[in-house]
C-alpha cells in the first residue's frame, strides 16, 4: 500500500466550522488533502441554494456533502470512473444526505449536460498524471463556457505551485469576473518531492511557495469566477 498517490484506504471524520462529516474512503480513491480542507471551509460561506451545481471530481464526496446540505436545487457530480461515483454515493447516505444527486462518469470536463449555474471542483494538479501539470485547470476555465451559464460561477481551488497569476490571467481573457474567496497556507506534501519534474517546474516561476526555515509553504486559493 503506497501513501505516496495518496489513494490508500481509511476511515476519517472531517470538521469544517461546526459541521463535522464521516468518510469511508476505499483504496483508489483521493483521500482529502489540505485542499479539500480549505475548499470546504470556503463552502461553509458560499450560497448554492435554487443554483442548478456541477461538481468534477466529486472522489469521496467530501465538497459534495457540504454542497448538499447547503439545499442546491439540484447536484449533478462526476468521476472518472463507477467504482469512484460509487463511493461518493456511499458516503452521502453516510452522512445522510437525501437530496436527490445526479451521479455521472465523465472525463473530466466531458460531460454532455448544462450549462449549469455553478461549476465547483478540486482539480487534479500534483497528481494529475500530465506532462503538463495545469491540463485540468486550463480545461476547466477554457471549457467553462459550455458548463455554465452566462452569470453563472466557476468556482475551483489551486495551489500557488499552480501559478496562480497564470489562472487569473486565463480567466480574465475569457472575461470572467473573479475574485478570492479565502487564502490558506500550509507546508508541502510529502509526495511533492518524491515528484522531480514538479520539483524542478516550481522553480520556474515566482511565487510558487515561500521557504520559512526548513520548510517549504504553498498557499492555496479559492477562485470565484463569474461568467460573461
Ligand atoms: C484532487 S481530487 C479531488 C477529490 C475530492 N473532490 C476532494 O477534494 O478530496 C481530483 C478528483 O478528480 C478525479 N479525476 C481525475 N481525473 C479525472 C478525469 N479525467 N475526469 C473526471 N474526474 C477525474 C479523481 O478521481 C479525483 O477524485
């Protein structure tokens, strides 16, 4: 069992304000990371209620359980595979969760449904198994478009190993409005360095992390961008 593609197996509860969920996460699928920490945090503040949601990437159903609880009129959610989707559902009945969740197995931003009135995800980045480590964010603004209505929000986190300038960059020339919902820093996981491609891209730009004694921190961001 490797804890290096951080997709081994474990039981977890999760706080997020007073809200705490339980988990059962199979191995093969994501286990949540300091991402999926501060992006459920930033949900606890965020509306969905009568918005039409799609969420990429739903893994264990963590971000789709506080969705859920936030009364969207509808929840669409997708995986890359059934036995991931599957998962997902076993943990909404775990915490209870009866809205009624459109469960879809969609390569990524391949989904022939919406446009819907908020997109929200946790893209792929460290382990996104590209040569170029941005494919799923670059997708994800360039294709928002077609998933979403004009008015309508992407919302998504990334690391600022990411190049965050970059994905403001992007979602301007698409005339996106955007703004930073929440900011959160931490140390580097463990797996970072095991990667040295990713290792040696970091350095390419400025800002990707900030070193305080032996420790490397990044920051991650929580974009709210709305449609033209
Ligand atoms: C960073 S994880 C986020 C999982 C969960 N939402 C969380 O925050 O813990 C990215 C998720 O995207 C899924 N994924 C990877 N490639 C995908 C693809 N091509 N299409 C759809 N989902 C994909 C992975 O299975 C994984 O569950």
């Amino acid at each position: 069992m490797s804890q290096g593609n951080n997709l081994y197996p474990q039981e977890l509860t999760l706080t997020f304000g007073e809200v705490s969920i339980n988990l059962d996460v199979p191995e093969g699928v994501w286990n949540p990371t300091p991402h999926g920490i501060h992006l459920g945090n930033m949900i606890l503040d965020l509306e969905f209620k009568s918005d039409d949601v799609l969420e990429l990437g739903s893994g264990c159903g963590n971000h789709t359980i506080l969705i859920a609880q936030k009364k969207p009129k509808k929840l669409t959610v997708t995986e890359i595979n059934r036995p991931i989707l599957d998962n997902t559902r076993h943990n909404l009945k775990k915490n209870q969760i009866d809205l009624p969740v459109e469960y879809v197995v969609a390569d990524w931003t391949h989904i022939n449904k919406g446009p819907f009135d908020v997109l929200i995800t946790n893209p792929p980045f460290a382990k996104s198994g590209k040569r170029y480590y941005r494919y799923f964010i670059d997708t994800l603004i360039n294709d928002a478009h077609k998933l979403v209505k004009s008015g309508g929000r992407l919302i998504f986190i990334q690391s600022s190993m990411a190049d965050k300038n970059r994905s403001i960059s992007l979602m301007n020339e698409w005339g996106m409005k955007v703004r930073i919902v929440g900011e959160t820093k931490g140390p580097f996981r463990d797996y970072y360095f095991e990667d040295k491609l990713f290792m040696e891209n970091i350095e390419k730009f400025p800002g990707a992390y900030e070193k305080k004694g032996d420790q490397f921190i990044e920051t991650l961001t929580v974009f709210e961008a709305v449609i033209p």
